[in-house]
C-alpha cells in the first residue's frame, strides 16, 4: 500500500484474477530456400498467411523447359532439365503446404534461381531463423538439391536448433538417389548422426502432386517427329530417327561420280554424279555407314530405285517453339498446351506434412498424432510402399531411427502412415504428438511465468505460478490431451520450501517449479484378439 501524506480521496484497483497461461502457436513453420525475387545478398526472412502474400514479397516459380515431339501417331512431351541446372522447389512446396491446410508461416529467401545451392545459404538462413521467436517447425525445402553430405550435415544443425531453443520441431525429407547402390533411407540414417534426433521427424517417399509445372511458351520446343522424305520418283528415301534438338536436313549436291555422304550435327549431305539411280545411292550408303556415324540417318532406295537422285534440300524434322504457332496452328497448340497440363510436379513430402501439422493442430490439438490423414493435392507416392516394407522404416532396431511412411491405400487415397520422431526407440520422446504436446506446455509455461522474475520469492509468488500453471494444465487434460481419469492422475505441480527448494536455493535467487504431466499417446498398434466361444447349451 502506497503512503498518503496529503488529505484527499484515493483510488486503488485491487487485482483479484489470478495471472495465466496462454497456449503458444504450435505449427508457425519456416521454409528455407530459394525465390525468385525479395532476396538482397543476404537471408531475408518474412512471414506470410497465404500464397498471394508469397508472390508479392518473393515472386513466382522458376519456368520450367519442355521438348515435344509431334507425329502422325500424336505427341509426346518431356520436361528438360539441363545439365547443371537447379529445380528449385520453395515456391510448389508452399502451394502444396497450404493446399494441406497449413496457416501462417515463415519464409527465408537464402538466394534466388541464378544461385548455385550451398550449404551456407541454407546455414545463414538458420542463424538468421534462431532470432525469431514465434517460428515452430524448421523444412528445409531446397536443401535436397545439395550433395547428401552437406544436406545431412546441415539437418544436424538444424536438430542443434531445436534442442538450444527448445520451442522448435524440424520435418525432413529423404534425399531422392542419395547415393547409387544404397537405399536413400539407409543413407540418410547414416548421415544424419545421433544427437537431438527427438526433435525431427523423417517422411518417405516424395509424392506425384496435382500441381502443374510453371512455363513460358518460349521454352517450350515443339519438335516434329522425323518423318521420311523421299526425294524424285523411285529414287531414295531420308529418314531420320536421332534426337530433335535443332531443325534436321538433307541437301543432295551434285559434283561426283560415286555417291558420297557428310553427316554435320543435324544435317546429311549427299554428293552425287548426274543420273544417278536411287538403287545406286543406297547401295552406297549401306557401305559407307558401316564405317561411318550415320548420326540418326537412314537412306534406302524409294520406289524400285530406278528413279535418280537430283541437287536438292529437304526439311527432314523441324522444330519451333509454342508460342510461334499460337495463331498459324491452333489445332496443334491446344493439344500441346493439354499435354502440359498433365505435366504433375514431384514435391519432397515435408511442406505437406507441415500442412498437415497445422491442420490436425488447429482442429484437434498439438497431443493428437499427425497420421491416418490424407495428402491432399496429391496422385499417389512415387514409391510403393507395402506393410512388409514398411516394417524396417517404421522401427529401426539397429539405430532407432524410424522413418515416416507415407502410403497409398485402396478406396482411401494417399495417407500419412507414421507418427514417429527420429528417436524411435526412445519410450518418452518416440512419437512426434509427445515431443511437439511437450515443447507447447514448456514454452507456454516459461513465457507466462516470465512476471515472477524478480518479484519476491515467497509464499504469495510460488502460489500465483502454481495456480496459473495448473489451470493451463487443468484446461489441457479436460481437452483430451492429458492421460488420466483425474487432473490428480494426469498431472502435478509442485513448488515450495522443503518441497523443490532448499534455503540455499532461495539465497541464491532460484525459484524451482517441478512439473509432471502423462500425456497421451498414440494407439499405433491396433490388436484385436479373437477365439472360439464354445456352445453353452
């Protein structure tokens, strides 16, 4: 109570409701990788609600490069990547995390799509990340274009966050054709270390999405299909049936009296004498091939032979982009635009998985295990992944780290099939529902707590943050997500003098608050036992 000097009528407030809990975001997760636009030289990290927000501050996709081959029979298209070139996947795999439900979350732009993918990219990202406080759950999208060392190494530094922070969760994806000869399971086990592996969680395989691949008419080829040609009546057939990669010719010049033959890059040139029969050149052409790269040539007599072969050039195969024949072959254009729309992009499973977080988070709760729930925006996984097979990824008897299914079943689309953290063999921390339910008690208890810093440490204190911790508590077990039929059972908090503290403790300025909760735990195993009931009459 304050000290009055002066006579007058004052006022007090007095504070009768007890200080509380609130229950922190879960599922606020940061994407590191690479965008188009938005990044300076160094890490720029934002925090975006919807995909709109995303492309105003980092751009779209990078284009991607299409060939089609176009034939009498139909067209066929391929996606090209080009030697040397990177896939950048950040801008599709937000797409798909808010297609699987996912909220708020944060975006670190380490580089943009003329950048060479590098460890340190992705490590300045990292330390630029630990700085923020709200972000819960750390994808590494773009790192599984890095060499499989490097990406392991740098999900090693990731669970370092993790465990330093201790109010983060990281999800990590199976680097696809890790090393040749070896499962890509096995070598992530091996790469990814033994420290702080409760805080990942591993998902397998990458998945076929409904997403379409981005694209500039410009890049993408259309390439007719080689057809024959013949050249005069009865003289010879051109084919040709090697890669379309540029406009294919065929010039006939004559200056010789013995058929000759030139194969340059993608044109054959033919020197002949004057009456030179169609027989005659063939029969030429089986003997100098033999010897010869003929280069995807084909030369056979056409008609009877008898016809001769005269100075010439001929378009054999040719090519040119899609936007040239927007308006001069409509018919051909639709159809390929069809074909580009079937083009599906292939995504690592961790930015759906991180939807899927949010979503289960938002509807049921952090305690209820993220599995059992379909991918949405999703064809199918791309590996098969049977019961027997599943057995070696779900327990890891040698190491203990278990890897995340991710299956199709029959009548129930494409479901995740797992619920384990790296530390699969651990009885407290072996499943992600634990380790996240406990991270969102513990962060949440230390932000509230944060007022009894300084004040008096004494009876009145240890009471407040007792009694607001309870209730948090109290309100968690009547939501479901503590095991037990009493709050009793199902959780203590205990602080005191003799109880958690000694005398020295309290001189030396040390409050102790020792909280004990059961949380639940995913019914992984469903064993139902059937026997024979014998007739009783």
């Amino acid at each position: 109570m304050p000290a009055y000097k002066t006579p007058d009528v004052y006022v007090e407030e007095i504070s009768t409701l007890p200080p509380s809990v609130a229950e922190v975001a879960t599922a606020i997760p940061a994407f590191i990788g690479y965008t188009e636009t938005g990044y300076n030289g160094s890490p720029v990290i934002t925090r975006i609600t919807n995909l709109l927000e995303y492309t105003e501050s980092f751009g779209g996709p990078k284009p991607s490069v299409f060939s089609v081959t176009n034939s009498d029979a139909g067209s066929s298209v391929e996606r090209v990547v080009a030697s040397g070139s990177t896939e950048f996947l950040l801008y599709y795999a937000i797409s798909h995390y808010f297609k699987n439900g996912g909220g708020p979350c944060y975006i670190v732009s380490v580089g943009d799509y003329t950048s060479i993918p590098a460890k340190k990219n992705f490590e300045d990202g990292l330390t630029m990340l630990e700085s923020e406080d709200e972000p819960t759950l750390v994808i590494l999208t773009d790192a599984v274009n890095l060499a499989a060392a490097d990406y392991h190494e740098l999900c090693q530094k990731v669970l370092d966050q993790c465990n330093k922070l201790r109010d983060r969760f990281a999800i990590f994806d199976i680097k696809k054709d890790a090393q040749t000869g070896k499962k890509d399971t096995d070598v992530f086990r091996d790469g990814i270390g033994t420290k702080y592996l409760a805080y990942g969680s591993a998902y397998y395989p990458y998945l076929q999405t409904s997403l379409n691949y981005d694209y500039e008419e410009t890049g993408v080829t259309i390439f007719d299909s080689p057809a024959s040609k013949t050249l005069g009546a009865n003289s010879i057939t051109v084919s040709y049936s090697g890669t379309e990669p540029a406009t294919v010719k065929v010039t006939v010049a004559t200056s010789a009296t013995t058929p000759d033959f030139t194969v340059a890059g993608h044109t054959l040139t033919i020197t002949v004498g004057d009456s030179v029969t169609g027989e005659v050149v063939a029969s030429a052409w089986t003997t100098w091939k033999s010897g010869h790269n003929a280069g995807g040539f084909e030369v056979t007599q056409g008609g009877d032979g008898t016809g001769t072969v005269s100075a010439t050039e001929v378009t054999v195969g040719s090519s040119y982009t899609l936007d040239s024949i927007r308006s001069t072959n409509t018919a051909l254009y639709n159809q390929v635009k069809t074909l580009l729309t079937n083009e599906r992009v292939v995504l690592p499973p961790s930015a759906a998985v991180a939807g899927i977080y949010a979503s289960v988070d938002r509807d049921r709760g952090v305690w209820k295990a993220p599995a059992n729930l379909s991918v949405s925006a999703v064809i199918g996984p791309m590996v098969k992944i049977t019961s027997e097979a599943q057995e070696d990824l779900n327990v890891d008897a040698t190491a203990g780290k278990s890897i995340n299914a991710i299956r199709a079943f029959t009548g129930k689309g494409t479901l995740v099939w797992g619920a384990r953290t790296l530390a699969g063999n651990d009885n407290e921390w072996r499943y992600v529902s634990v380790r996240r339910l406990f991270i969102m008690i513990e962060e949440s208890s230390r932000k509230a707590t944060s007022f009894a810093v300084f004040e008096p440490n004494d009876m009145t204190t240890w009471l407040k943050v007792k009694g607001m911790i309870e209730s948090f508590l109290y309100s968690l077990w009547e939501r479901g997500a503590l095991a037990g039929p009493t709050p009793a059972a199902a959780y203590f908090v205990n602080v005191g003098l003799g109880k958690t503290m000694t005398t020295q403790d309290i001189l030396e300025g040390r409050m102790i608050v020792e909280i004990g909760v059961a949380a639940v735990r995913p019914a992984e195993f469903i064993i139902l036992r059937f026997s024979h009931k014998l007739q009783q009459a």
